[in-house]
C-alpha cells in the first residue's frame, strides 16, 4: 500500500528527502525528467536520397496566377497548420494591388 500524507496525497522521495506540498513534487519531477531527456541537437540531418531524377530548378509562378489561387481560396474556411487565416493574404494583396480578388 502507498504511503499517503493526511491531504490523500502520495509524498515523493528524491535523494532521501521526502516532498509533499505539489510544487515540491512538480518540481522534483521535472527536475528527473529533464535530466533524462535531453535531446542531443548536435547530430546531423540524415542524408536525403532523391526518389527521381525530377528536380524544380526553375519554378515560376505568375502574378496571374496567384491572383487566380486568391480568388479559389475559401476565407470561412479555419488557419492550417501555419496559424494563418485564409482570410489574410486576400487582405493584404487586394490592398497592396489595385485589381480586385
């Protein structure tokens, strides 16, 4: 059976000490945690093997057709995964041009 405190909580012992206010606790236990699960960012970046021959050297996209994507571009519609709301680049290009999208 757990050893619990008269609050109905379990005490958490570290290096002989026993922890029982919450933050004590919380403390201890990000304290284990982030001394086991550091990430070691010094690595590279796999290789990356192209999967064809196809590359994108040279992509260009016209003013038309940006325009054209502005137009199709449902603004009721919720942010990606980029935060951005569809309903800002209609925004700012329709001010920023003086043709209508």
């Amino acid at each position: 059976m757990e050893n619990v405190n008269s609050n109905n909580q379990t005490p958490v012992n570290h290096n002989g000490h026993i922890y029982s206010h919450p933050f004590d606790k919380a403390t201890v236990l990000n304290s284990n945690f982030t001394s086991v699960s550091k990430l070691d960012k010094s690595r590279e970046l796999l290789p990356f093997d192209a999967r064809s021959g196809i590359t994108m050297d040279d992509f260009i996209v016209t003013e038309q057709e940006v325009k054209d994507q502005l137009k199709i571009l449902d603004s009721s519609k919720p942010p990606g995964p980029d935060a951005i709301s569809p309903l800002i680049p209609k925004k700012h290009i329709s001010r920023h041009r003086n043709s209508s999208i």
